[in-house]
C-alpha cells in the first residue's frame, strides 16, 4: 500500500510541476492572464443563465402551466397544463 501511495505521490508531483510550466489546460489558465479572464467571465454568465433558468422552473412550477408563444391570447399561445406531482403512476 505504501509503494501504491508512493507513486501516487509522485504522480501528483509530476502532474503539478507540468502545470507550473504552463503544460495542459490547467497549465494555461494558471499562465495565460487572458485565458483565465475568459474562463471566469463564461463561468459568471453561465451561473446568471442558471439563476434565470431557476426563476423560469420556478414560476412553471407555481403557475402548474408551460406557456407556449409570444402573443398575449389567440392561436399563438397556449397553456400546457403540468401532470400533477402528487399522482402516482
């Protein structure tokens, strides 16, 4: 078991100097200021996507409905009403 830790170890080592090297993807977010800049601006969006999705879930899950359509009555909108969560198969 300690032969097995030992090379994990040095694995681990070996993998943490190639990326202070700037080597891999996470070597070239740790060294490329742009890169990271980048990443963290698709990681912010992609949270506000998720929170706006979450309100959306939310007010479809209250209303009991999905509305279909843009216009405000008429052919071009219709409800979808949801199957109720407390029927069971």
């Amino acid at each position: 078991m300690l032969d097995h830790l030992d090379s994990s170890a040095n694995n681990l080592a070996g993998i943490l100097a190639d990326v202070a090297a700037g080597k891999g993807t996470a070597g070239l977010l740790t060294s490329d200021e742009r890169l990271y800049e980048s990443a963290v601006v698709a990681i912010d969006r992609f949270g506000d996507v998720m929170l706006d999705l979450k309100a959306i879930t939310g007010k479809i899950k209250n209303d009991g409905y999905i509305v279909v359509g843009q216009a405000p009555s008429g052919v071009l909108r219709k409800k979808f009403p949801l199957p109720s969560q407390s029927a069971s198969p």
